[in-house]
C-alpha cells in the first residue's frame, strides 16, 4: 500500500483501555499487517528498582524517551528496530525483539507524544480519556486478574501516581487528532461494559468524514442514538461524535455505510457484516461482549489509518 508504514499512536493513562482498541483495530486490518509496540518496554527501571527509588512508571524520567523517539524515527521510515521488552507478569526485563514494520504500526502506550519528535512520526494520534471511576474499576479488575496484585495495592498504586498522571499523562490529549472517553450511561453501572457510550472528540488537526446527515433527524433515523454537536475541548473548537451504548446494529451499520461512501475500500477491511470481532470485548467477569459504540470507533480509527495511507501513496506516486 505504500513504501512506509502508516503509524497510529493510541496513548492514555495506565488501564484506559489502550490494549482493548489496540488489538480490535489490528484484527480489523489484519494482523499480519500490523506491528504493534508498547511504549511500556522502554521502561528505565524494573518493578523492583521503581519500588526503591520511589518513581512511577508514568514519569518520563522512568522511561526512554529519547530512544522511544529514534525508534519511531526509523519505523516511519520504513526500518527494523531492536526493541527491548518489559515483562508485566514478572515486573523484569526479557530479551529485546528485532522487529520489522509491517503496512501498518500501531503505538500504544503511557508517554507516546511526550516528545515533538515522536509526535511527528504519527500519521493518527488517538488519546484516551475514560472517567476516573471507570478507569479505577477496570485497573483493578485487569491487575487483580492478571498481575497479581490485590485490591488494596492496585488503589494505592493509584493513589501514588494521581500527581505524575495530572502532570505527565494528561497533558498530551492536546496533541491528539481523536479524544475516545467510553463512560456509562447514567441510569446503568459502571459494572457493565457492553452498555457504555462513547465519546469521539474529533479535532480538525486531519480531515474527518463528512457526518453531517446525522444532523438531520428527518433522514436519518440515527439520531435516536448517535449524535453529532458542536463543543469545545482544551479551549479549541471540535467536532463530538456521541455514540450511546443501546445503539442497534442497524444504526451502526448505517453510520459504516457514511464511512464506506468516503473510502470505498474500507469495506473489505472491516464490514460489521463480514467481520465478527468488530465490537469485540471481554467483559468484567470474562465472558466476551459485542459493543456498537466500541465497533464505530474502531472503523473511525481504521478510517484515518487507511485515509493516511491512500493519501501518502498518492504522494508518492510519480506524475504523469
């Protein structure tokens, strides 16, 4: 599709759900045509040697920035890094991966665009933004399942970072092109995670698709559930895409439908109909849960992706 790859960064704060979007979006396009990296390998210090020094792995004098950026450098021109990695179950370092990018990069993690440089390289930067309440409870569920720790731990660890993450974290939704807050409805509870809404902050930092019939309730029977308003966020005016989570399939449907009408060959990426792991995520107790609201933001993502990529081919093309 094109001479380098196309990256997405996906950054937000520890259990946001960077992983969940990560991995849909990579099955949306296909995994063997995407490379993933998590910014978390490039970790200064291990589990052990953060617990003595007193530091959070959410400051960036714990993480290698510079080399997070040299990193993304040669990815954006198309060349093979040695990356380290970070092992979350042992809290220690494995041996480094040699990787090659694939048509398509997708970086996520706590401090992707700390840095000018690194920002540079992205062609689509993504942040994400829950509600704190929901990002508590999904913190502890994931490291109370999966890395061992116990309620108590994960909401002191929580607590000791609250200062790094308004600092270090949050900071950076400024230099996102897309905002993504899922967040409960406010008669349902936080508990349920096939019933959130979601949020789309759509910045004009990259073009988006033209959504201007959901304005009109009189030819589209979108509006029932999926919203399209004006707002303002960090003080600079936006688009806000608000999808509900009681969205019918055929709603969300209608919506690809405007997608696909702008890039044609979006379609054989990731039609709802044809694709089953659209929406796809598992839920708190384990069981897996198809989210309309989480499938529209994929293929908004998979959009800007495929968009940047047809534009730079277009570039690179030589002229008649």
């Amino acid at each position: 599709m094109t001479s380098r790859p196309i990256i997405l960064g996906i950054v937000g704060d520890s259990a946001a759900g960077k992983t969940t979007l990560t991995k849909g979006i990579a099955q949306v396009l296909g995994e063997d045509e995407v490379t993933v990296i998590c910014t978390d390998d490039y970790h200064r210090y291990d589990r052990q040697q953060r617990a003595e020094m007193g530091i959070s792995a959410l400051h960036p004098d714990c993480n290698y920035l510079d080399i997070i950026q040299q990193h993304l450098t040669l990815l954006h021109s198309g060349q093979p890094i040695l990356k380290p990695i970070y092992n979350h179950s042992t809290g220690s370092f494995d041996a480094p991966e040699y990787i090659k990018p694939s048509k398509f990069v997708i970086v996520e993690g706590l401090l992707g665009y700390s840095s000018r440089g690194a920002r540079d390289c992205y062609d689509v930067k993504v942040y994400l933004a829950p509600p704190e309440s929901l990002r508590t409870h999904w913190k502890v569920t994931r490291d109370t399942r999966k890395r061992g720790y116990t309620e108590e731990q994960v909401l002191e660890q929580l607590r000791k970072r609250e200062s790094d993450s308004e600092e270090f974290i949050r900071p950076q939704r400024k230099w996102s092109d897309i905002v993504v807050s899922f967040y409960p409805p406010d008669e349902a509870s936080e508990q349920s995670d096939l019933l959130l809404n979601v949020r789309l902050v759509l910045r004009p930092t990259i073009p988006h698709p033209v959504f201007t019939r959901i304005l009109n309730p009189s030819k589209s029977h979108l509006s029932s559930a999926i919203r399209l308003e004006l707002d303002r966020d960090m003080g600079k005016p936006v688009d806000v895409l608000e999808i509900d989570g009681h969205a019918t399939g055929e709603q969300v449907k209608e919506l690809e439908r405007i997608l696909c009408n702008d890039i044609p060959y979006l379609g054989r990426f990731c039609s709802l109909e044809g694709n089953e792991d659209i929406g796809k995520v598992t839920g708190t107790t384990g069981e897996t849960l198809q989210s309309y609201p989480l499938a529209i933001t994929q293929l908004l993502i998979t959009y800007h992706m495929l968009k940047a990529a047809n534009i730079h081919q277009t570039s690179e093309s030589p002229s008649v």
